[in-house]
C-alpha cells in the first residue's frame, strides 16, 4: 500500500492509519508517530481494567496502564518541556508514569494521554523541524535537541514500548499481530 500525494491517507483493516511513504520529512515523521500511538491505543481496545493492571511477567512490574500512562509523560516532556520550553510538572505523582492509582483506570489515562498528545500536536504545529529545544533535566541537562530530533526519538520510544504492549496483550488474552 502507498501513499502517492499528498493528499492520500490509508488505513489499516484495524483502523490505524497507514504512516506516509512519499510526502515531505515532516509528514512521514508525524505519520509515523500517529501509526505508533494508534499501535498503543490497538493493544489496549477491550480490556477491561483489571487485564490492563496485569503485569508482564516476575519480576516486572510493567503494565498496559502502566505503558499509556508513561507514554502521557513523555508526549508532555518531549513537546512541552523541551520542544515549547514550559516549565510544566509530571501528569502522574510518578514522573516516569509506570506506578498505578487504584482510582484511575484505563479510559481516564487514555483521556489525559490524548489530551498531552493533542497539547504537544497544538505547541509544535508552527515549529520547524529544525526549531531547537533543550533538555531541562534527567542524565543529560541543557543538551539541545531539534523537533526533528524529538519526533524521531518519539517514534523509536513508542516502537520500543509497543514490542512490550505486544507482550503484554499476547500474555493477557492471546492475541497477537501489529
């Protein structure tokens, strides 16, 4: 399947939609990265809140909620805090996201998750891809880094957590595939 204008959009039979194979750089990077979250949000469809709470295997820890809500961390670091430079704090008490409250299930974190997306969506909309940002804290402090860069890592933070989502479903009920 190709995408042959710029205009075209495909979708997958299980509702994703297929990342751009010709257009410019920055439609393939965000094509790409909207492929890998529609994967995460695919992994969690018709769960119940208990199977998302399920972890993958001793000694981890890791869940389906777990994921969602770290991945809701990292659209707000990456877009917000290094991309548009705000001085906003974690969305969960666990700045990495992975610990889960009793009180939150999946479709509230898939809520906050959609909501950090659309907030990093809104603040880069006008950024060019080489438009600079810098990194606030963790192992490599005041390192800059260009949207471009942040997109592509993104998209390789998501490929990496979606092989664990694959795990995870395929641990929970059975089922495999993208």
């Amino acid at each position: 399947m190709t995408t042959d204008s710029p205009g075209d959009t495909f979708t997958l039979p299980d509702g994703r939609p297929v990342p751009r194979t010709t257009g410019d750089e920055r439609a393939m990077l965000e094509s790409w990265l909207d492929f890998h979250r529609a994967t995460l949000e695919l992994k969690c469809a018709g769960l119940d809140d208990a199977q998302v709470r399920a972890a993958a295997a001793p000694p981890s820890s890791l869940t389906l909620l777990g994921l969602v809500q770290h991945l809701a961390e990292i659209e707000r670091n990456w877009f917000q805090r290094v991309a548009g430079g705000l001085d906003v704090p974690p969305v969960f008490e666990d700045p990495a996201g992975y610990a889960l409250d009793p009180a939150r299930g999946l479709d509230q974190a898939l809520g906050i998750w959609r909501r950090e997306i659309a907030r990093g969506r809104e603040l880069s909309a006008g950024l060019p891809l080489d438009h600079v940002g810098r990194v606030a804290e963790g192992p490599v402090p005041g390192m800059q880094v260009s949207l471009r860069w942040v997109l592509i890592h993104l998209i390789e933070e998501y490929a990496r957590h979606n092989g664990h989502a694959d795990l995870l479903r395929e641990r929970i009920d059975g089922v495999t595939g993208a």
